[in-house]
C-alpha cells in the first residue's frame, strides 16, 4: 500500500507509526557486585487474567524487564551483575550486560565500556531467580548466549542492532525455547505464544517502564531500589514492545507510549487481544480536541474508502468500529475460522460478523476460554462504536483504521 505521510503511516500489525519522537535514554547505571537475591513476590491481588506477568504479544522473550544493578522485576527474576563474560578475546569477561544508545554494551564497574557492537557475539550473561533448585543449591539460574548479532531494518526502514538469544537450545523468540527456558527458572509458563517468522528470532534492547502480560503499565515498586520506571527489555522484533520502539511510538509522554501498545496488540477491553499477528492497520495520532480526521492514501478514492477500527487511550480501546481481524483475509468482513481459543470463545459457532463485533464490545462479558475460577473483567463497560462515542472517548490517543487483508 502506497502512504502518504504525514496523515498515514500502514504497517503491520504490531509494526509502527509517523512520529519521531525518539526513545529517552538513560544513563548506563554501574553495576552491584553483590545485589540481593530475589525472593518470591507477592501474590496476585487480583484474579490471574486481570494483572500478572507480561503478554507474549506484547514480548515473546521469556524474561521482560531487568536492570544492570541487579534489581529484581516483577516475576522475580534479575540480571546477575558481572555475569557477561566471553566475547571477541573474551573482553565481556566481569562485565554487565546494559545498554547505550539502542545498542547493548559490556559495563565494568567503574562506568566504562568493556565490549560493545561485534565484540558481544558468543558472549554470555546470566539470569537468576526467585526458584530455589530442588538440590538446595541455591537459587535457579538461566545462562543466555547471544549467538547473532546484525542490523535489523524495520517496515518503515528503521535500522537497529540487533541480537539474536538462545539458552543452549533455538531462539529465545521461538515460543516453545522460550517456554523452556521459564521451566528452567521455575516460572509459569506464559499461554497463547504464537510462532514469529523464523528469520525474525531477534531481540532489540528497549528502555521503558514495566507492564504486565496485558500490556498495562506497573506502578513503581516502593521497595524498588531504582525509584524510576525505566528497565531494559530484550524486546523480539516481531512483537509490540519492540515495533512500538522502532518506529518511535514511544515517546516522553507516558499516555501517548501507553496508548501505542494497547493499539498495537488490539487491548479492547483489557483482558484480551483481538488481533493476530500477519494482520494490518493504519493510524492517525491525535488528542482529545481533535476532529476525527479519515486520513486517504494515494490508493484510496476517498475518506469513504477508509474504515475506521477503533480509538485508543491509555486503557485501552474507548471505542470499536469495525474490529480488524474481520478484514484480515479481505474486504469483506468474515470472522476468521482459526481463531485462539480466547477469541473463538467471544461469540457461538457461525457468528456472523456483526454479532461477532457487537459480541466484542460487550466487555463486561466476555470470558477467555482459559480463564480461572473467581475471573472478574477488566473492563465493566460496553464499548460504543466510535460515530457514537461522544464525551466517552475522552482521554484517546489515536485513531486506528482497517486494512483489508491479505497482505
């Protein structure tokens, strides 16, 4: 599809946007030789489908969220400082794994560099968590070699540094590695992985705040050592935290960064994405005194030509027209016959596609197929279409508009 920027930026799902902002980056910040163990957090104060761990759409890496002095995330799980070793003649040796200028770097302990580009290919760090081993040896540990290093170029021809993981088996992007190498940490497994393109198992270093499996924001811990939301994500190219970075949709504001990633996964009512990956969407961003504006590509006649799928906010979804999955084998909507089970379970067996969208808009009760006993929605609401959205869109960031498939 042909754009024309400003109005429109088309990419992939899970692919993008126009603006330039570019991601803030923090100070390498100089390791602990001897950081506290992990212990295991606290449980859940919510039912497992409302809060928890990161969404493999939103990162299919096993781990999500480390920092170079050691701080344990949210799963319980830190990077062990001065754990990288080998490399180009082992000049990683000591060094802790961090990250300079969207590249990962070797950090000594007196702030300068010890191996950074080329030199990290073969090197190896180490992740520790919460676990204790069943020998009572300690805690469980995860050592992961970056095997590839090269320069990954996105859709809209956004080059980054890119590596390439694996824990002693495939990629660390590859869903069942990456399973295995949770078991090997002694953490839940993470449902709903989807295979990425082979040729597509890298990670890009991203710097943001936490979220959760869903792709909400986790507030700042109070017995967090670092009183910052800022950790290091070994984002998969294929999946949002990633493409939200590369095609700088993350950006100073905090509602503006959150917004993206609700957009970019299909976030409709909180507890659920309805999107698959393959899938294409456009966007237009905008703030709440904004006219809704249908932008028109130099292959489009007209704004008539140019469907409208939803509007995002932090939160998620304010409001759904016409949910993208239903465009994306073509221009006519039909519900796809390979949904996941969470997104089948949405509407009966040869749901048209109306009651299918209308299904979805009832978020207070829409169940996943895998939810938990003592589930309660995220979102108690019914979504309105966006014609009639009015007062109740307040607080949205963009507009989100259907591409027909397939692409």
């Amino acid at each position: 599809m042909t754009i024309t920027r400003p109005l429109l930026c088309t990419f992939a799902l899970l692919a993008g946007g126009c603006s330039k902002t570019k991601s803030p980056q923090p100070q390498p910040t100089v390791a602990l030789t001897s950081p506290k163990m992990c212990t295991k957090p606290p449980p859940l104060s919510c039912p497992f489908y409302t809060c928890g761990g990161n969404s493999p759409v939103i990162n299919a890496f096993p781990i999500n969220g480390v920092r170079s002095d050691g701080e344990c995330n949210l799963e319980g799980v830190q990077l062990v400082p001065e754990s990288l070793s080998g490399g180009l003649n082992n000049l990683c040796n000591g060094s802790t794994l961090d990250v300079r200028d969207n590249k990962l770097i070797g950090l000594r302990s007196n702030g300068t560099t010890a191996c950074e580009e080329d030199q990290l290919k073969n090197a190896t760090f180490v992740l520790r968590s919460h676990v204790d081993r069943t020998d009572g040896s300690g805690k469980r540990t995860l050592t992961v070699q970056i095997t590839g290093i090269q320069d990954y170029t996105a859709d809209n021809g956004e080059t980054r540094k890119a590596y390439r993981m694996s824990a002693g088996k495939g990629p660390l992007c590859n869903p069942l590695d990456s399973s295995d190498a949770r078991v090997a940490l002694g953490l839940d497994l993470i449902p709903g992985l989807s295979d990425p393109p082979m040729d597509r198992n890298f990670v890009i270093p991203v710097t943001s705040e936490l979220y959760d499996r869903l792709g909400h924001a986790v507030p700042l811990g109070i017995d967090w050592d670092r009183k910052t939301p800022d950790w290091l994500h070994l984002a998969c190219v294929d999946d949002a935290l990633a493409k939200r970075s590369l095609y700088d949709l993350y950006s100073d504001s905090v509602e503006h960064s959150r917004a993206a990633l609700m957009m970019l996964v299909a976030n409709y009512c909180g507890n659920l994405h309805v999107t698959m990956r393959g899938v294409y969407i456009a966007w237009q961003l905008l703030d709440d005194s904004s006219k809704p504006k249908h932008p028109v590509t130099r292959a489009q006649k007209s704004d008539a030509d140019v469907m409208l799928e939803a509007e995002w906010g932090p939160e998620g979804a304010v409001c759904v027209s016409e949910p993208r999955l239903l465009y994306r084998d073509g221009a006519s909507a039909q519900v796809p016959t390979d949904l996941p089970a969470d997104l089948a379970n949405i509407c009966p067996s040869n749901c048209a596609p109306d009651a299918w969208a209308n299904a979805l808009r009832e978020c207070d009760k829409i169940k996943p197929a895998s939810a938990k006993p003592g589930y309660v929605p995220a979102n108690s609401k019914k979504l309105p279409k966006c014609d009639a959205c009015g007062a109740a869109c307040k607080g949205r960031r963009f507009h989100s508009y259907v591409v027909p498939g397939p692409q």
